[in-house]
C-alpha cells in the first residue's frame, strides 16, 4: 500500500524530521481511519515512535489519549510538548498545574497560570483563550480537590 511505501521510505532515510512526520501523519490516519481502518493502537504505536524523535504533535496527541488512562505517562508527554513552545501544550500544563492534576509540588499561582497562558497565547495557542475563560468563571472553585 502507498501507506507502507512512505513508511518504508521515511525509515530507509537518515531524516529524523521527515520520519517523525511520516510517522505522525499515518499515526492520524490510523486514528481517525483516513483511507484505512480506524486502529487506535497501530495509532499509538506511530505516536511514540514520533514522539520518541522529538515530535511535539506526536507528544500532544499522546497526552491527550492517555490522561483519563495513564496520567503519570500523559504528563510526561504534555512536559516535553509544553518544553518545545507548543502553544496549546503550554497552556493545558498550566492549567493542569494551576489545578493541582500534577500535585502539590508542581501547582502554581493564579499569576503564574495567567503569565504562561498569555505566552501561549502569543506563540499562537488556541486553547489558551479558552484556559483563562476556564479560569475567570470557575476560579479556585475549578481546582482539583485533595
């Protein structure tokens, strides 16, 4: 398949950047059954392979699959996203950090919430008009009980 042919070719070539994207690329297409089956673990597969090579969407669409299963693993992958200035990463860490999902240690200020969202914002997030929308309705009320 032309599948098999790209991920062939990407593997045979010594281009970490065009390997991580071929695998990420397919890793949609099995995700979301573009030309092929939906198969969310050949998905995932594909992922932390991208991932593994740096690829911050690889890391991003990982997070988001594992929070609700595996949030110890999901927030490593949200760390290293959010460590690459990838703008919706950047803005989820500190809303999840404001809300105390990662633990007391790593919690921050409402300041520091506004601070890193507004520089989400700026590196182009769109989730980050939506992170302090999330902030100014609920407040403290929004924070993860312990």
């Amino acid at each position: 398949s032309w599948m098999q042919r790209a991920r062939d070719a990407s593997l045979s070539s010594s281009d970490t950047l065009l390997t991580r994207r071929v695998a990420t690329s397919l890793g949609f297409f099995f995700e979301h059954g573009v030309g092929v089956e939906p198969d969310m673990g050949h998905a995932r597969g594909l992922y932390h392979e991208a991932a593994a090579l740096g690829d911050s969407t690889s890391q991003w669409n990982l997070q988001t699959d594992l929070w609700d299963t595996d949030p110890r693993q999901a927030a490593a992958f949200l760390k290293q996203c959010a460590a690459q200035d990838f703008p919706d990463a950047v803005a989820t860490l500190a809303l999840r950090r404001w809300q105390g999902c990662l633990g007391q240690d790593e919690a921050i200020s409402q300041d520091e919430l506004v601070a890193e969202v507004m520089r989400a914002q700026r590196l182009g997030s769109t989730f980050a008009a939506e992170t302090l929308h999330t902030w100014h309705c609920k407040g403290r009320d929004h924070r993860k009980r312990s």
